[in-house]
C-alpha cells in the first residue's frame, strides 16, 4: 500500500492559557492520498479553518503529528517550515491581495515570498489560462470579486505547488463566479494537484474523494442532507379527469328572405315614392 500523502496521527490544538483551555480540535486521526480531493466539511467554529491552517504550516499544534510525505512538519525549523510553505498553495476567502501591487505583482509575490525568482511570463500564462489577462497591469482596488479570487488562484500556482489548500475560496462569491471558482479546482485536480478544501457549503462534496467531517473540533460520519430528508413527500398529484367532449350546438338555421317589396307600391295622400307595407 502507498504512502499517503498527508497524515494526521491525534492531532489536537486547543487556544487560551493552561489554566483556561479552549479545545478547538482534536484529538483526529485521517489521511489523504495524493492527487485526491479532499473537502473539509462543517458549520462556523466546527475547527475546519483550525485544521486548515495546521495542514498548511500556518499554526502549531498543541498536540499531535503532521506528517507530509513521511515527514513530520511540527518538528520543523522555522526555516524549513517556510520552506514547506513555499512549496504549497494556498488560496483565502478574502483574497489577501495587497491593494499597493497591480495584478501581476500580486501574483509573482506568491514566489517572491517563498525566497523564489517566480517566472514573469508565467504569471502571464496563469493570468490568461484563467481568463483575466486584460487586467494584468489593474490596480487591485479595481476588480471585481471573482477577478481577485482568479488572482489568488494564479498567486497560488505560481511556484508549482503539489497540494492547494482552499479556505472557503467561493465565500465572497455570487453563484456565477462560484461556479467559475469550482470549475477550475475541478480542472486543476485533474491535473494532478492535491486540493484541499474548507467550506460549509455541502455542494463540494458532489466531486469530493473524501470529505472530513468536523464537528465541535471531532470527525464525525457524514451524511448529505438533501431538501428530501427534511421536506416530507408531496402527495401524488391525482391525474386529471379527461375533457368532456363539447356539447353539440344546433346551428341557426338560416332566415327566410322576404319577399321582394313592389316597386310601385306608394304611400295614400302622399306624392313621395315611399315604399309602404300593408298588413
């Protein structure tokens, strides 16, 4: 059997002083294979955004391992860690653009951070295979939200990176560039990168190759609710009975014509020529 890409072997984390801990995860236990799509499921303050940012190197744990690739990545340098960073990518709900770099700055800064010389035509080519090359030299404060998400997607290539972590990337999206945003992880995925996905928007589990379900910081079972397991059956709709034929309607029938008046017929007393009956 492979070796999983990532995993988590009791992983906890818990916030606040020793004397007064939160538990915001914890204890899980999981794995994901690589090239897999992984969607990390459940409602705000589950420990999702928590789990996501000790995957990407972003936190520490109070307890537990990480292991990427067979490595454990708690016992990592500070300089290594930011290595593994480098290596990966990582897309936000929020963007996190900064406003004083124009489009393709922001995105050579995804290598540029990681200690890089990211390749400018490069970020052209990730600028036009997601449809934006237009707004290369745009000041960021200028787009609209799904062009920054297509930014921070591009950023987050931009070095190549074998697993894309998604923290509720289509949060700040309307339905058309949500969409959009899911299409292209799907895409991206078929490539060959790990995606892993934060959201508490069940519709990513339709693609999904695994989904984590957390809730109150534990790994539960999943279970899709769907508007049928809430929404009792509508009763049968009773087929309508068939159309009477219309009624047959005698038709009028066609008035006698009368007879022709005589052309000499006159008026007695009058000298006009008014045509007069007589009954």
């Amino acid at each position: 059997m492979s070796q999983p890409l990532i995993e988590c072997r009791e992983l906890t984390k818990f916030y606040g002083s020793k004397k007064q801990p939160i538990k915001a995860l914890g204890p899980v236990n999981f794995s994901i294979a690589a090239g897999s799509y992984t969607v990390i499921l459940g409602k705000s303050g589950s420990g999702k955004s928590t789990l996501l940012n000790l995957l990407a190197g972003l936190d520490k744990p109070t307890d537990g391992e990480i292991l990427i690739e067979g490595k454990d990545i708690t016992k990592l340098s500070q300089k290594r860690l930011a290595r593994y960073r480098s290596e990966i990518g990582i897309i936000f709900q929020f963007y996190n653009l900064l406003p004083n770099l124009n489009t393709i700055e922001n995105i050579l800064m995804g290598g540029w951070a990681g200690g890089s010389h990211p390749d400018y035509n490069k970020a052209k080519e990730l600028l036009a295979n997601l449809g934006i090359a237009h707004r290369e030299k745009a000041n960021i404060t200028t787009l609209s939200g799904g062009e920054k998400q297509r930014v921070a997607i591009a950023r987050s290539l931009i070095s190549d990176p074998q697993i894309l972590f998604c923290d509720e990337p289509t949060g700040a999206l309307d339905t058309k560039n949500e969409e959009q945003v899911k299409e292209i992880l799907e895409f991206l995925n078929k490539q060959g990168i790990t995606i892993i996905m934060v959201t508490h928007n069940e519709e990513f589990v339709n693609n999904a190759d695994q989904v984590i379900f957390l809730k109150d910081g534990l790994i539960q079972p999943f279970t899709k609710t769907t508007e049928e397991s809430h929404t009792p059956p509508k009763p049968p709709t009773p087929p309508k009975p068939p159309t009477p034929p219309l009624p047959k309607v005698p038709l009028p029938k066609e008035p006698a014509k009368k007879p022709a008046l005589p052309h000499d017929a006159k008026h007695p007393g009058h000298g006009s020529s008014k045509t007069v009956i007589n009954v």
